[in-house]
C-alpha cells in the first residue's frame, strides 16, 4: 500500500477540532513563488499549482522509468499548500489579496534530493511541455505554531484564525510572525469537485511563548 503521508502524520493533516499547539518538524517541498490575488490569471498561482504537480507526479512515477531514486518507496503525492504573506502586515489581510505574496508548495519524500528534484523540473517540462523552471527545492522547518482545521470557504477563515490566536494566548502563546515564519494552509479539499462549505483546509500559525521575545 503507498505510504500516505496525511494518514501517517495525522497531527499535520488532519487535526481534530478545535485549535492546537504543535512543533513542526523540517520538511521539504517543491515550491513555486509569486505575487497577487490567486483568483486572478494574472498573478500566474493557477499555472504554478500546475508545475508543482507535473514535478510531484514526475517524483511519483520515476518508480517505472529510467531515472532510479535511492531509498524510493510507494506513496501518495501529498495536497498542495500555501504560505502567504503580505508586506508590512501581521498575518494576512483578506481584503486586500491583489497584496499576497505566496509560496505554493507540496511536500517532497525525504528520499528525495536536491539532484533528483532538478532531474525532475528537467522531466517534467520535456513530458509537458511546460515551463517548469520557477520551481525550486524549498526547506521549511516551522517550529511551534498554533493550527486548525477551517470547515468553509476561504474567505471565512478570518473566524477561524481569531479561534486560534485566542487560544494561543490562554495557553501562554503569541504570534511570531517573520519574514520566514509565515500564514500556512494546507488544502485537503479540491475546490473544483467541492461546495465551498464543505471545504476543509488546515491553517497553522507560528507562536512563540508569550514575553520571550520583542513583538
């Protein structure tokens, strides 16, 4: 059976309700940067999803080709994420999306190196025929953070982050945010094939212990 990694790592994927404290370890993702609201062509967020998939299923299906990855195992392509951000402000702002700067990303197996990776940009813009270059090898280790599963479109997130944030702080957190330490989303539900209020998505935040730290 492939490994799945949101069943393997539930606490990640699939949090019970309500918010929680976690410690995120480091992992690795293909990655695409850009600018702009997500929902709009030009900001180019559609056609980034669309590299980062090409490179994850070129990973995924070198188990029947030429190209041999040590340590490979069966697994299933994790969902696609997002950390966001906006200049100057704390957290995000959902009125304002033509400011987001956002990194889309998936998460790679650990068997998978930074020479792999390249093999597979390489692949998978020769198959595709698409440019596949903006994607890069991208290391994140979160840290503590603060995280919940939002039920409903993404515009109601708001409700659900100020949940969180209080919660934080009743269990002596507050906001850490950094230009490395960013808004993350995790999409467990396909927004083509779902009614927005059946969309589940995981937010997480990054916290540090309330006072350790200038604001």
């Amino acid at each position: 059976m492939a490994f799945d990694f949101k069943k393997e790592y539930k606490e990640f994927y699939l949090p019970k309700a309500g918010p929680a404290i976690v410690t995120v370890p480091r992992m690795n993702y293909a990655a695409v940067r850009g600018k702009g609201d997500p929902n709009r062509e030009e900001s180019g967020y559609s056609a980034a999803v669309g590299v980062l998939y090409a490179v994850s299923y070129t990973l995924k299906m070198s188990k029947i080709g030429d190209h041999r990855i040590e340590g490979y195992f069966d697994y299933v392509v994790p969902p696609l994420e997002g950390f966001w951000r906006q200049a100057g402000a704390a957290g995000i702002d959902y009125a304002h999306k033509e400011k987001f700067e956002w990194i889309s990303v998936i998460r790679l197996p650990d068997f998978v190196t930074k020479a792999d990776f390249e093999w597979a940009v390489g692949e998978a813009e020769r198959k595709k025929k698409i440019p596949c270059s903006a994607a890069e090898f991208l290391t994140v280790e979160e840290g503590l953070c603060v995280q919940c599963l939002h039920l409903g479109p993404y515009d109601g997130e708001p409700a659900t982050v100020d949940l969180m944030h209080l919660f934080a702080a009743e269990h002596g957190y507050e906001q850490d945010f950094t230009d490395e330490r960013l808004h993350h989303e995790i999409y467990l539900s396909d927004p083509r094939k779902t009614a927005p209020d059946k969309l589940k998505t995981v937010i997480r935040h990054p916290v540090r212990p309330t006072g350790s730290g200038a604001v």
